[in-house]
C-alpha cells in the first residue's frame, strides 16, 4: 500500500496536469492572437511546473523549487478547480 506522502504526490501531479490540459483547452478556442500568446505563456510555465515536480529538471535547491510549486498547486490551481468543477 502506498504512503501517504506518495499518494499526496500523485495527486499534486494529477492537479497540475488537470490544469494543464485545460490550458491548452483555453489556447485552442482562443481567436485573438494577443490573447493566444498570453496563455501560452502561461502553458509554458504550467509546462515547467510540472517538469520541477515530476522530477525532470535538475539545478541547485531543486527541493526547494518543489516544495515552492507544490504550495503553488495547493494553493492556486487545486482551488481553481474546485472551482470550476462547482460550475
């Protein structure tokens, strides 16, 4: 059985692939060019979050990083869809 460390993880991770997937959602059916730009630039970093959790980037303080995303994801993205799923 998993730990409930792990089992956090997963759902971390679940969250900002949610998030994510919706992001990208958002830049298809968006038709002004500025708007577009915008929310790929916001994909990139949900993008790069991501990566930092899933352990694919490796620089200094990288633990830190982690744990500063996975507040990010807690405190943001996991009630941006609480919210939206409420819809």
């Amino acid at each position: 059985m998993p730990d409930k460390e792990s089992m956090e993880y997963d759902v971390l991770l679940d969250i900002i692939g949610e998030v994510r997937m919706r992001k990208i959602q958002e830049v298809s059916s968006a038709v002004d060019e500025k708007q577009k730009e915008t929310l790929r630039s916001e994909l990139r970093m949900i993008s790069e979050e991501e990566k930092i959790m899933q352990g694919a980037r490796s620089f200094p303080n990288v633990g830190l990083i982690k744990k500063s995303v996975a507040d990010k994801i807690l405190h943001q993205y996991a009630p941006q869809l609480k919210t939206e799923y409420a819809r």
